[in-house]
C-alpha cells in the first residue's frame, strides 16, 4: 500500500528544490543511485536535463524508477 507523497529536499545547478515523492519511489530513486554510483543530486540532474515540455521533476523521477526496473525485469 502506497503512503501519501512526502517533500525530499534536492540541489540541481546549485539551486535548491524539492520533490514530492511517495516513500516507495524516494527508496527506489535512492537505491539506483547507489546502484550507478552517483550522488541523489547528480541523478536528479540528469533526470532534469532530459525532461521534455512541461513534465514535473516528481513525475520524471517516477518514470525513471519505473523504466529502470522495467529494463531489468
């Protein structure tokens, strides 16, 4: 069972923000992360740099643990 999202504070470029995230995807983004071996704040830049038109950051980091774990199953 999914929890309500919960703000996760991120620095992109040097500026701060923030993401609201349900645990489940904030532990997965963590653990691909640790997984490529990169800072939480390097992947939410390159997550960033690719997002297209008016696509949330919240909504490309869950696209991108989906996708990542799809591309592993």
């Amino acid at each position: 069972m999914t929890t309500r999202p919960a703000k996760h504070s991120l620095t992109l470029k040097g500026h701060r923000t923030s993401v609201s995230l349900e645990p489940e995807f904030w532990q997965a983004f963590q653990s691909i992360a640790v997984e490529m071996a990169l800072p939480i704040n390097q992947l939410a830049a390159e997550i960033d740099a690719s997002r297209r038109g008016e696509e949330g950051l919240a909504s490309a980091i869950r696209v991108f643990c989906l996708n990542h774990y799809r591309l592993k199953g």
